[in-house]
C-alpha cells in the first residue's frame, strides 16, 4: 500500500481529513467511526495495561498515518509494551535507541530520507517520520534533543504520550506531573501535598520553537485525534503534538474509565484542546461551561488527598489558564482578519494604480 | 634498514602529493567515502574535521546532510537514526563529548549499525583540559566497537577508508571508532598521499545495508532483551566482534594491495635482538621509532611495538611480536584509579599471562594531557627498566616525571 506525496490513501474519497487550513469541527461527538481507516498498524497482543491510553493514541496516531512511515519511539512504556525481543507489535518499520534523544533518532532519520531520496537510493516518494515519547522523555529528559530537532526544522512529527509520571518505571513524577498529584517520588504525605510544582507546558514550549504545527489531542476524542496527527504529518517542517495518556495503573483509576476521565479532563479546561498553526491558536473546543474539578479528580486516587480549598486553588488555576488561552485564540483570529483585510486592500489599491498607469 | 624518517618519496601511482592538516585530510577521506550523512557537535580538537565537512557540504563537493546537532549525544543518534535509515554516516568528537554520547556508543554496537567515528583523542575532565591523552576511549574501551589507532596523517587518511570498509563488509556490520590523537595530529600539517577518486571507489562498494527502516520492508530495530534472550543477543555481538578480525586484517591488505601502504593490527620497528621493547599506540609511536633509533646507536638493544588495532585485542599478533624479549615497556596515556595500572598494560599483561618467556612488563603512564614524551625520556624509562633489580609485579606502574 502506498500513496502518493500530498494526497492520503485513505482520505482524499470522503473528503476527509479536512484539508489544512480548514478549521476543525467542534462537534467533538460527531460518530465518524466509518470513515476511519480500517487497517491496523499497531498489533494486538501488546503488553499494555487494560485501560491504557496511551495505547488508544498511538493505534489512532498509526491510523492516521498509514503504512509509509516511519516510527522512532523512546524508552519508557510504548517501548516495554510493544518489543519485548523476539516479538513486535509494529506493523510499520520501528525503531528504538534510547531515553532522551527520540527526536534526534526521527531527526536522522529524517535527514537520511532527504539526501537517499535525492541520491536515487530509495523510492522516489515521500515517507513521513513519526516519533513517540513519554511526558518525561519529551518535557525532562528528552528536552534537549526536542528542542535541537525543533529548531532545525526536520520534517517530522513528534507526538509526546503524556501519561503525566514516569510509568515505566513506577510512577514516578515528572516535569509534567499536576501540582498535587501524588506519585512515588512526590508522594502526598503529612508535610507535602503531592506534586509541588505546576505542569510543565510542554506546548507552549514547542510554540515557542516556532515550528509550523502544535496541537494538544486527546484519544477520548479520536477523530479530532486522527484528524491533528494527519495535520502534523503533511506539514511540511517539524509538527508538536501533545497527547493526553490516560493511565489506570499509575493514576489509580479505574480501567475502564479512561475515555471517560479524558473527556473529563478537556470539559474542565485541565487539557484544552487546541492548535498552534505558524504561531495561530486556535481552541478547537471550548465547553459552554467548564465542569467542576471534583469528579475528575475524585476518579483518580492520585487526587485523592486533596482538600476542597486544594482543589479551588488548582481550580482557579486551570480557568486562568484556559481563560488566557481563549483570550489568546481570539486574538489572534482577529489578527488573522485583520491580516486578511489588509492584503484584500493591499491587492485592490495595487489593481487600482494598474488600471489607473493603463494607458 | 628501515628508518624513522623516509628518506625519498615516491607518488605511487593513483596519487597525488598534498601538505594539508590532518583533520582537513580525515574530512577528504571521508568526502571521498561519499558520506550521506554528517553530525557532530564541536569540541576541540575534533574542531577542524567537521568544519570543513560543514564547507564541503555547502560548497557542494560533497552531497551529503550536515546535521548541526544541538549536543554529541544528538551527534551520535543521528547517525544511528540515519544509519538504521540506510545511509553512510559520519561523526566525530573527542573527550567530554565522546562520554556524553557514551550510552548511544554502545547501543550503536549492539544494533550492527556501521557507522564510522574519528575519535580526536582527548582527556577527559577534571580538571578540564584540552590536550591529547587516551582517557577518553579508554572510557568505552568495551563498547563493542572496532577501534583503530592511527600514528601520522597518512595513517588518519588512509584508515578512514578502511573503516569503512570494514564496517560496512556483511559480516563485519559492526560500527569502527579510528583513534586520531588531538594536536598531536589533528592540528599538524603534514605532506601525504592523496589518493585519486578512482582508487577509493575501487576500494569501498557502495553502502548496501542488510536490513534498513523502509515502509517496503518493514522491521523493528532495537527491541528489549527479556532475560530470556539477554545473554544469547550479548554472546552472539561478542563472537560477532571477535570475527570481525580477519576481515580487518583482509581489509588493510586490500588496501596494500592497491596503495602499497600497508597496515597491521600489531606493527613492529627494529625489534630484531632488542632486549627491551617499547610498547605505544598512536602518535607516540613517531617519537618512539626516534628514541629506538637514537638508543641504538648508544648500543642499547631496543625496539619497538606498536598497536593499531585495540579491538578486538590482537591477542595472538602481540605475544608473537613480543616473543624473545626481556622487557616490554608500556606506555599507557590514561590512569586506571585504583586498578591494576594503565589498561593498555593490564590487557597486554593479560595477553601474556602464563605465556613461557613472555617478558617482564613494565607499565609507564605518560604523556597525560598533552605532556610531552620526548627522546630522552624514552631513554630515562629503558634505563630504569634495565637498572630495575626485581620485576614489577602485575599491579605496579609508575606514572612518569609526575612531580611530587
Ligand atoms: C538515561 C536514562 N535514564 C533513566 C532511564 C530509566 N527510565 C526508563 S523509562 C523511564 C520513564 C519513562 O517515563 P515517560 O517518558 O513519561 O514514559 P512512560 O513510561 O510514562 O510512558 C525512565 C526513568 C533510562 N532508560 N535512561
Ligand atoms: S503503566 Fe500506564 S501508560 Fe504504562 S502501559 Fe500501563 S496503563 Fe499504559
Ligand atoms: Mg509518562
């Protein structure tokens, strides 16, 4: 199977996925389900969790990407769940190194695909590069490589499965933790609440990169998910996705409740979702109000102790946060307006003196 | 007899005669393998090979990816990245940068990926230093790379080729570090051979990679070891490392063969009826076939060993090089704290131990950082080994002309 450069396999009949440019549906409920592609990527019989999330993102982000890929992927969970020698659950070639460098090994890749392709080793077709990192792989460990691919402008895809703690190792807090999350590392005890820091914004990180494509996605909404990966994948230059990981075993929660929380966790402003597109927000879902913090919370016992007033305070947190990005996502469709009528008057005052010089 | 300095020099032909630096003839040897992709990360004294590779590439006489990397742990993953892809790869770093990318090293074995990496050798921190000694590969010396020691610019140049060679060959597919001493070499301009395109081309067949990521053929490069498979996957890249040696030493003849310059793993100078042996790799080896010449015309038997290949350790080659000496001396440019002296010294011992008639070995550390060796202290340690009334045993060393 294979598809040519710019046009997807899968997509171009429906009409789906949107073309860029076009803004993404809200209706985040719409049932797509037959318009997503039927072959799997990502084998059954992996090691995950029940309940994993980050399993969910990676079989959504693999359906989205279709067989001419490439996938690079860091130590930590993905890499535990889907490898243990002599098996694979890949059905896409596959590659892992280490921890911290994912993004350098997508960057080789990457740079490798470039000059064989131009030297006539490989087939003359565009193979697009994906790689996989946890939260602590991408915002700690793994930030530097991040940040060096990022600003070179590799032609890759970096989606980090943001499961909020080092899993694979024990559930361990990472940069990405929420404040107040107990983990084994922050545990919550008599003289500490849990994790003391607030999240990392690993998004805003890559914005600020100034790459062409940065979104948040959120398999609980998978054809808003599938939709941003094939966005980040036909860009051309490096695209960020931040994808919220849902994890029973070290969030405590119930398996099958990680749909459920993951859309908990957008409907309370916790993981917005949203686009970053050549430096332009866009909020791709904004809740006719924001739920309360308690039920998200109270179906994780990594919350668990956590007072009323705690909970006002990362509440009141998260609003601010939500309410500045809104306020951010307006500004700049203004902008973007703005921007608009001006060329419109730019092209008119330009016909204007042509036909005006016409003799 | 052959001596330290050629007296006349003859272009073989298929040559050219070029003074250049040996960094800038490292980079042309590597222009010449027809490298698809390049990353590296500058310290010094590695400087002036990516350098020029990075204007090679911007000039177009070389059609490659240069990947600016943000670190030497990026420099070193992009190559496996890029290797893994299929291509031809290219990194070099000395010192500091050569063990932060230290985990990648050993990874890169482990998977068979053939990449090639000029070590511009360099200590390692602290106190920081710049200056040539061997504790930086000695810092990996087990991470199941082939590692070369090149002693003159001739040799940085010619050996680039051979690494390639040899790493790419079916059943080699192991990645090749050639230890290249910083300043020493790379900031030295020397008069050497450059070979024409036609004869390198003749030498290393294109890149064909066994297995590579492709969505043609899809694999799984780097999955896990369950304890299950562990030690079956270390035991098969050990034997895969040692089996690697007849191909190197295939690979070097080729390379005679076709230049008339000949290399091999162990190398040895005047060591006919020497008494003592001197025992070095890299650069050093230059000043020793000096000291031996100087010593000798003083009518003490001396000779010497050089070692060229560090892995896999020539076992054999070195016992039948050192054979009939009294007094091997070696001189090791890195300090093993608290072990059993100088690692060059502690493997050569090992090489010997239980051998009949091996000789007494006797371990000098020198030339840490920089500090010069020169002819007469050469001369200073053959007469401190031959005045030693008892021999040293397995654990002594001295670290020489540190003062107290
Ligand atoms: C250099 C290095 N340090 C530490 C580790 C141990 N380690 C492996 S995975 C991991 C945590 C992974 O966390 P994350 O990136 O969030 O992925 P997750 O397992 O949560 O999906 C750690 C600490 C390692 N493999 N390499
Ligand atoms: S620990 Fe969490 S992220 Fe890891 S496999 Fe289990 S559920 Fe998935
Ligand atoms: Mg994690």
């Amino acid at each position: 199977m294979t598809h040519d450069e710019g046009t997807t396999r899968w997509g171009s009949a429906s009409g789906w996925p949107l073309p860029p440019g076009q803004p993404l549906p809200t209706n985040l409920n719409v049932y797509v389900a037959n318009l997503v592609p039927k072959e799997e990527y990502f084998a059954q019989g992996h090691r995950a969790c029940q309940g994993c999330g980050l399993a969910l993102a990676v079989r959504l982000a693999l359906k989205a990407a279709g067989p001419d890929v490439i996938v690079a992927t860091a130590t930590g969970c993905l890499e535990i769940i889907t490898t243990p020698l002599p098996y694979t659950a890949w059905g896409v070639p596959w590659i892992h190194v280490a921890f911290e460098n994912t993004a350098a090994t997508a960057s080789g890749i990457e740079a490798a695909l470039k000059v064989l392709r131009r030297k006539g080793r490989i087939p003359d077709r565009k193979v697009r590069v994906l790689a996989f990192a946890g939260d602590g792989g991408t915002a700690d460990i793994g930030l530097q490589a991040l940040s060096g691919a990022l600003e070179r402008g590799h032609d890759l895809t970096y989606i980090c499965l943001d499961n909020e703690a080092y899993m694979n190792t024990g559930v361990q807090r990472s940069g990405s933790t929420p404040f107040g999350a107990s983990t084994t590392t922050s545990p919550a005890g008599k003289k500490s609440i849990g994790q003391q820091t607030w999240k990392k914004p690993m998004p805003a990180i890559a914005a600020a990169h100034n790459i062409p494509y940065v979104a948040t996605a959120n398999p609980s909404y998978p054809y808003d998910f599938i939709q941003k990966v094939r966005r980040a994948l036909d860009t051309e230059g490096p695209a960020y996705i931040h994808a919220y990981s849902a994890c029973p075993t070290g969030w405590r929660s119930a398996t099958d409740l990680s749909i459920h929380i993951g859309r908990l966790a957008t409907e309370t402003g916790v993981f917005p979702l949203y686009e970053v597109i050549e430096g332009r927000h866009v909020l791709n879902y904004d809740p006719p109000t924001l739920q309360p913090l308690q039920e998200y919370t109270r179906l994780q016992p990594r919350f668990r102790h956590l007072t009323d007033d705690d909970l006002a305070r990362i509440e009141a947190r998260v609003r601010r946060e939500y309410d500045a990005l809104k306020r951010r996502a307006e500004l700049d469709a203004k902008e973007e307006k703005r921007l608009k009528r001006e060329a419109v008057r730019a092209r008119r005052a330009q016909r204007a003196q042509r036909t005006a010089s016409d003799p | 007899m052959k001596s330290a300095i050629p007296k006349t020099v003859v272009v073989p032909p298929g040559h050219r005669r070029v003074g250049m630096e040996d960094s800038h003839a490292a980079a042309l040897a590597v222009r010449q393998c027809n490298v698809d992709v390049v990353a590296a990360y500058p310290i010094t004294p590695q400087t002036h090979i990516v350098e020029k590779l990075a204007e090679m590439v911007a000039n177009g006489e070389l059609d490659a990816e240069f990947v600016p990397v943000e670190s030497e742990h990026s420099a070193m993953t992009v190559c496996v990245g890029a290797e893994a892809a299929g291509a031809r790869t290219f990194t070099c770093t000395s010192s500091q940068g050569l063990i932060l990318m230290s985990e990648v090293v050993y990874i890169t074995s482990a998977m068979r990926l053939p990449c090639v990496m000029v070590l511009a050798n360099r200590s390692l921190s602290g106190p920081l230093s710049i200056w040539c000694d061997h504790s930086d590969v000695m810092s990996i010396r087990d991470c199941g790379w082939i590692q070369t020691f090149a002693e003159n610019g001739q040799e940085v140049y010619d050996l680039v080729f051979h690494a390639y060679r040899v790493a790419e060959m079916a059943d080699v597919q192991t990645p090749v570090i050639l230890n290249v001493d910083g300043f020493y070499l790379t900031h030295v301009v020397e008069s050497l051979l450059v070979a024409d395109q036609e004869v390198v081309d003749r030498y290393l067949p294109p890149y064909r990679p066994r297995h590579s990521l492709h969505p043609d053929r899809p694999v799984t490069m780097g999955a896990y070891g369950v304890p299950d498979l562990f030690t079956e996957t270390k035991k098969a890249q050990d034997e895969a490392l040692r089996a690697t040696y007849p191909h190197i030493v295939r690979a070097w003849q080729e390379w005679g063969d076709l230049t008339g310059r000949h290399y091999h793993p162990v190398e040895t100078y005047r060591t006919e009826g020497a008494r003592v042996l001197l025992f070095t790799m890299g650069s050093i080896g230059q000043t020793a076939m000096v000291a031996v010449d100087t010593l000798r015309e003083q009518g003490l038997p001396v000779g010497l060993v050089k070692l060229r290949l560090w892995r896999p350790f020539p076992h054999e080659d070195l016992r039948r090089a050192v054979a009939g000496a009294e007094h091997l001396l070696v001189l090791d440019r890195a300090v093993s704290f608290g072990g059993p002296g100088g690692p060059v010294a502690s493997e050569v011992r090992s090489a010997l131990y239980g051998q009949v008639d091996a000789p007494v070995v006797h371990d000098f550390i020198v030339g840490l950082a920089g500090r010069d060796v020169a002819v007469p202290d050469f001369e200073a340690m053959v007469r401190e080994v031959l005045a030693r009334k008892t021999a040293p045993r397995h654990e002594d060393y001295v670290i020489y002309g540190a003062r107290e």
